[in-house]
C-alpha cells in the first residue's frame, strides 16, 4: 500500500471534512505528494437534472449514458450525450444507439433547454457512441470525437462544427490499425503547448492482453500518436472491464477518475500519481465515488460531479444525468 494509502484512514478522512477541512477549487491551493493528496469528495444530493425521455420527462422508456460538457463563447453550458429509447424487439440493449442528445443551460442545476440531436443515425447505423467536444482554436471550430460504426465496425471518428449546433462528420476512423474494435469513452484535455490529449478505455494495446486507459495525442485532429498506456489493470484477458477515463490535473497532481461498470455499475474509482503518463490502481486509488460515465465540472465557479443511466429497463433507476457539487478533503 502506498503512503497515500496508509495516512487516510476512514476515521481521518471523516475528522478532516468535519472539522471544515473541505478545500475550494483545486488551483487555488499548494501542490500535494501523493502521500497527502486531497481527497475528492461528493456533497449535498445527486439530482437529476437532464430527464431521459426527451418528450415525457419522468417517464420510462429512455436512457443516458456518456456524456460531456462544454461552455461556449457566450458562457452557456452544454451537454452532449448518448439519450436513446430503450432498444425495440429485435434490437440489442447497448448496440441500439440512434441518438446523440444536445442539451443546454445556465444553471446546471437548474432548467435545461434541449435542442435537436446533434447526430442522428435512426435511418442510418443506429450506432453513436460516447462524445467528448473541445474548442480548437487553430481551427476556430468545435471538434467531437465519438465511436460511430464504420464499414460495419465500431471506430472512432472526429466532427467539426463552428456552433455546437450543425455537426459535419468525417466518416474517417482513428488509428484504426492500432486500436481496438471497442476503444470508447473518449475525455479530451487542452494542454498549454497546443497538444489535446485524448484519454479512452481499451483492451490489448501493445499487445498486453488487460483492461487499459490510453492516451492519444494530436494537434489538428487529422494526425495522432499513440496510443499510450497510462493505466492497466490485469483483471480480464478478452476485453475492458473499465469505462469512462476522465483525468483531472489538481493540486499538483494528476486524478484519474474511471467507471469500473463491469464489476459494479455505478463505482467510481479515483487514482491519483505525480505524473500523467502513469497511474496504478493498486497503490493509489485515494477514493471510490457513486456515479457512472462521471465528469467533474467546473462551471461560474462551482465544481460538480455528474452521472447518468442505466441503459437497462430498471423501475428503481431515473435514466437521467445527474448532478451533485463536488470538492476536496484534506486528508489527516
């Protein structure tokens, strides 16, 4: 076990957000070691804000899964995510994914505008996938990346919009001799040196037959390198039981947050390291949170945690995306 591991123990992490140890926005504060990292923390109630069915809310019969945010030019707040009914008779629960869903706010935690699909493959593949969207600057347009079905394979594909409205698709997959058939998830991070890091779920990279989280690396999203491991846990030899990589640089450090769906659906593991291209869930998973496909927000200053689905048929579930405010704890 690290020192990380060893000097938060239950008592001591709960003594510390008890006695107000709870810290602000992680770049308001000194840089950390992995022994003392800050401990990320959920507050207050998961609401749901982004109903699932886009004509009934509260209704049954749709889900959420994947998603992601973005501010744009004139500080509104949007969602891309997959929102689809659940599959009709004859199609598969988690191949039937028609829609990709736009949603749009000022008040996350308030009312939510939904706008037409930003895709829609309903006539088409009836297949798209999780989205990630960046502002690229050199090109003063919006890049997502998805995993779209190809040529009757499941690839990742980039598409361009200049207003988060209109979506012109490439039809041009990733790396597609290096990456698994299955390769999903993506979270993009713009660096300070004009690079975007594209951090994914895999199986196998580089021949290591294990559930893996990779980087891409790319500047015009036309060319990458990779992929990169930068975690890999040897817990399944046919295919990933991780999902939904989302890497937060804080403190100092870096916290790679994912969703271990195929062990249990809604855990959220946090590991943290010293450097970004290495991250080891056996020695440093600094805590587990409630939430699947989660993002940590950070909008007009207050940071939250989401989190969404099933996509199975379940009377005891919502199907929507969730929120709840998210902070750090010192650990003691």
């Amino acid at each position: 076990m690290s020192d990380a591991g060893k000097k938060i123990s239950r008592r001591g992490f709960m003594g510390a957000v008890g006695a107000a140890g709870l810290m602000g926005k992680a770049s308001a504060f000194e840089p950390h070691t992995v022994a003392d990292a800050p401990i990320p923390v959920l507050l207050g109630e998961s609401k749901e804000v982004i109903p699932a069915n886009p004509d009934n809310p509260g209704q049954k019969g749709w889900f959420t899964n994947d998603h992601c945010f973005i501010e744009d030019k004139t500080g509104r707040l949007h969602w891309f995510g997959i929102n689809n009914p659940h599959p009709p008779e004859g199609k598969e629960l988690y191949r039937y994914h028609p829609y990709l869903g736009h949603m749009s706010t000022t008040d996350p935690m308030g009312e939510w505008k939904r706008h037409d699909w930003a895709l829609d493959e309903s006539e088409g593949t009836e297949y798209l996938g999780a989205p990630a969207v960046v502002w690229v600057p050199d090109r003063e347009k919006y890049a997502m990346v998805l995993e779209t079905r190809l040529e009757d394979t499941r690839r990742l594909e980039v598409c361009w919009s200049s207003d988060l409205e209109e979506w012109e698709r490439t039809y041009v997959p990733i790396l597609p001799d290096d990456l698994w058939i299955s390769t999903r998830d993506p979270q993009i991070m713009a660096r300070p040196n004009g690079e975007f890091w594209i951090h994914l779920t895999t199986f196998g990279a580089k021949g290591v037959k294990q559930s893996q989280i990779i980087r891409l690396v790319t500047r015009d999203f036309v060319t990458f390198s990779g992929p990169e491991i930068v975690m890999g846990v040897d817990d399944c030899e046919w295919a990933t039981l991780m999902e939904s990589p989302f890497l937060v640089e804080a403190h100092g450090l870096w916290y790679l947050f994912f969703t271990y769906a195929h062990r249990r659906y809604t855990e959220t593991p946090v590991v943290v390291s010293d450097d970004p291209w290495s991250f080891d869930f056996s020695e440093n998973c600094v805590a587990t949170l409630f939430g699947h496909a989660s993002v940590v927000l950070e909008y007009r200053g207050k940071t939250y945690f989401s989190s969404c689905g099933p996509e199975d048929s379940s009377v005891l579930n919502t199907h929507g995306v969730t929120l709840c405010e998210f902070a750090w704890a010192k650990p003691v």
